[in-house]
C-alpha cells in the first residue's frame, strides 16, 4: 500500500508534463473511471511513468554491467533493456492489482448482499422504496465500495434522485454493476437468480489448469538443477554468474509456486492452505448453523435454536465446544442478548470467513426472524458448493504426491551422482595428475578448492530449494524431516560417487 501511495503521487506530479507513453495494454474504459475516481490518476499517467521507470532501470543495469561483467555490448544490451522492462510492467500492475483485489472482495460477498436483499424486500412488502433500502445496505455492509454508498444516501437527503445516482454507479466489480443494472432493469423484483459468480467461474478454471501447471514447476525445479550442474562441471566457472543464476532459480521457483499453485479465490466454503484442524474446525461450525437453521425453520426463537443446534449435538464438538459452550452459558444466564453473543463469538472463531458468516446471520435474523431460516439454508447451500470444488482440488493434490515423493528422492540422487565427478572432470581438463596415487596434500587441496566448495553448496541450495517447493505443493505436514532426508541422500551420493572416482586414480 505504501509503494501504491508513491506511486500515485508520482503519477500525479507528472501530469502535467509532455513526456513519450510506453503501453503494456489498452485498459478498458470502466479501469479508467476508476483510476480517476479510486486513485484521481490518469492512464495516461501511468503510462508516461512506465517509461520514465524503464529508462532509470535501463540506465542502472546497463551501467553496472558493463563495469562488473565481461558480456559482448550486445548481450548486456538485451539483459538490461530486458529486465528494465519486466520492472517497468510490474510498477504499471500495482494499481490494476489493487483494484483486482477490491474486485474479488466485492464478488466474493456479492452472493451475501443478494440474499439479504431479498429479505429485506420480502420483509418490507411491495410499497417499500427499495432503491434506498438497498443504498443503505450496501452503505452499512464492510464492502470496499461502503462509502462511496455513503455519499449517495447523503446526495438522496439533498433531494435527488435514487435510481439515477445508482446508475452511475461503477464498482471493480464487473458482478456487481450487472447486479445493480439488473435491479434498476427489473424495478428492484425480488426474482433473482443465484447464478455462479465469476470468482467460482475462475476456480473451476484454475482446476481444470493446475494439473498442467504443476508438470511445469516439475520440470523446472527437477530440470534447471541438472542443467546448472553440467554447466559448472563443463566450463570453468564463473562466479558472478552463479551468484546470479542461484537466487533466480530461487525466485523463479518461488513465483512459479505462487502463480501456479497459491489460489487467492476468497468463496466463503474455501479453505486456502487449510491444515486438518482448520478444515475439522470449519466443518463443525457448518453442522452446527445447520442445526440452528433447522431449529429456527421450526418457529424457535434464535436463543432457543442457538442453545438447541449445541445441545442436540453435543458430543459432534470436539474444537468448538469451549467457545459454543461458553457463549451459551452466557446466554442462558442472561448476561448477553444473541447479537452480542453473535460478536463474541466472532472474535474467538479469529478469523474472517466465521466473521463474515456470523454477521450476515445476526443481520438476517434481526431483519426477519421468521424468514431468515430460508437465506441462511441459501448461504449453506453455497458453502457446500464451495467446499465440492475444495475436494476436487485436494483430489488433484493428492493425486500429485506420488510424483512429488518420487521426484524428492529421485533429485538427490542423480544430482549428488552427477557432482561427485568433480574429479573425473578435473582430470579430464588436466588440474590433478592422471598416473599414480593421489597425495593427500593434492586430495585436501582438492577437497577444499573453491571449485569443489562452489559446486557441492550449489547443488545442495538446488536440492534444498526444490525440495522444499516439491512438498509445499501438497502441503506436507512433516515438510522439514523430508527435506533434511533429501539433503541427506544428496550428501551421501554425493561423496560416495566422489570418493568411487578417486580410488580410480
């Protein structure tokens, strides 16, 4: 956020400057109104930064290379002009990632807003002036998008109108201007459908792609160490290029993981890198506001359906029961009504998906106790939707850990027997003698020369860093003892093809 307010000030201090654009791509037109309205910057603005950025990079690598490296003009030419350009588009994405973050909050709670609507139409009858209603709503929601909602309800008290200042209106979220368009095309009818949003349209996508996308960080993290490895045993080697190719293939591997596998898709019955506990945890909380729906559909009040969902399945709660238990205590002693209980409860669970959940349950409930049993078993509906596509994914996962296994046994080996040649290599380019016994002043000088020291942590960093992201794919549990066996089988191979060569000699 900080570098986003940085970069907002730059963009607006050279507004009024003449200076050549450099355009990764034609923003659509809703991005504009919103970079003018969110940030008060013009794409105009970016695009001229983007290639101020490009040139100081430019200058930077072009500079620094040419004094710390003995490349043709040409190649530190391409390598400069090349990464200057990768920064200069990672600087023009910070916004584009701000507003994409707000996009998928607004689509992720979007389902939420749709189905306390209807209850408030349902509760208020036909004459109610539902385009204010729903103003308000969105006004007293936690949604990005809150006060923008505000200042309409204070443009609506001035005396205009509320249908126009509606359809003016345009969100990140290109959901949720369908959603309002639909309202104000419809008269604001309660007969909506719930149709899947585009954030479950993304994640069936990326499940449909992650299969693909894991043989490519397979094929990296298992390929590139083996090529790294005859690179340094061909050539003589050079030491700024291995301090530069061994934190990229760590940043490589590190964003390839991220990109590929790290799914920032926020639907209410999806865990992200859930542990058991955490899945055991959220699977209890579904079964009891299962209970609690069923109670309320039988005319309880909420109280008497809260304290019924606990007692009905009491033994079922093994992680929530300290909390459910003790805020059922205070409810039977009257020391707390049920919307506070709802907010203490909020604040044990830690985290937003309970938050968020036990909030629009307070809200419906107090909206219409009667009807809120209807949009509570709608909100479940859709947990269970989300948590099908969950199983698929841990499907997938599961089906990758065979390979992972393999492959984190499989690395060591053929890495620690490839660099156990360091020898052989040596002979071959004439720095020990080929006839004889080798002395063990020319054995320690060989064991302990910068060339052996260079190749064997290199290859061991690789092993390391592969390993470690082979397991964080199916999220092993017992992740450090593995990578401690894997570094160990590289240790063994290692020496033991070393010293195999040498008795040769």
């Amino acid at each position: 956020m900080a570098l986003n307010n940085i970069l907002i000030r730059f963009y607006q201090k050279i507004h009024n400057y003449k200076i050549p654009k450099l355009k990764f791509k034609e923003i659509d037109n809703r991005y504009k109104i919103i970079y003018r309205k969110e940030f008060n910057v013009d794409v105009n603005d970016v695009n001229k930064a983007n290639l101020i950025i490009f040139l100081i990079f430019f200058n930077i690598f072009l500079i620094s290379s040419i004094f710390l490296t003995q490349f043709s003009p040409l190649l530190i030419l391409a390598f400069s002009f090349l990464l200057a350009l990768i920064i200069s588009y990672f600087f023009s994405r910070n916004l584009d990632k701000e507003i994409l973050k707000k996009e998928n909050q607004l689509n992720a709670l979007l389902y939420i807003v749709k189905i306390y609507f209807s209850l408030i139409q349902k509760s208020h009858g036909d004459n109610a002036d539902n385009a204010i209603n729903f103003i308000q709503l969105i006004s007293e929601f936690k949604l990005p998008i809150s006060k923008d909602f505000r200042k309409i309800l204070n443009k609506i008290q001035l005396g205009e109108n509320p249908e126009i200042l509606l359809s003016k209106v345009i969100t990140p979220s290109l959901d949720f201007n369908l959603y309002i368009k639909g309202l104000l095309l419809s008269d604001f009818s309660n007969k909506y459908r719930l149709n899947e949003n585009s954030l479950e349209k993304k994640f069936r996508k990326y499940l449909r792609e992650i299969e693909s996308k894991l043989s490519v960080l397979f094929f990296f993290g298992l390929f590139f160490p083996l090529g790294l490895c005859f690179l340094i045993l061909f050539q003589r080697i050079n030491y700024i290029i291995l301090i530069s190719v061994l934190p990229l293939f760590f940043i490589s591997l590190k964003t390839l993981n991220k990109k590929f596998l790290k799914n920032n898709f926020f639907l209410l019955g999806l865990i992200n890198n859930y542990s058991k506990e955490e899945k055991a945890k959220f699977n209890e909380f579904v079964s009891f506001l299962l209970s609690f729906t069923l109670n309320l559909q039988k005319n309880s009040s909420p109280e008497l359906a809260f304290v019924k969902a606990y007692t009905q399945n009491e033994g079922h709660y093994t992680i929530l029961e300290s909390p459910l238990k003790t805020q059922i205590s205070h409810l039977l002693n009257f020391s707390c009504t049920f919307d506070e209980i709802l907010e203490k409860l909020q604040i044990e669970l830690k985290s937003i998906r309970y938050k968020i959940i036990l909030n629009v349950i307070g809200k419906l409930v107090a909206q219409n106790a009667y009807l809120s049993h209807e949009k509570i078993s709608e909100i479940l509906n859709e947990i269970s939707i989300h948590q099908k596509l969950e199983n698929r994914l841990e499907i997938i996962i599961k089906g990758e850990r065979f390979k992972v296994l393999l492959f984190l046994f499989l690395l060591p080996i053929i890495i620690g027997g490839i660099g156990g040649l360091f020898p052989l290599f040596n002979l071959i380019m004439g720095n020990i003698p080929s006839s004889g016994s080798l002395s063990f002043s020319v054995l320690f000088e060989l064991l302990f020369s910068y060339d052996f020291v260079i190749i064997f942590f290199s290859m061991l960093f690789c092993v390391f860093i592969s390993s470690h992201y082979f397991l964080e794919i199916i999220s092993y549990e017992r992740k450090r003892i593995l990578i401690v066996v894997s570094n160990v089988i590289f240790i063994l191979i290692f020496f033991s093809t070393f010293i195999n060569i040498l008795n040769y000699f």
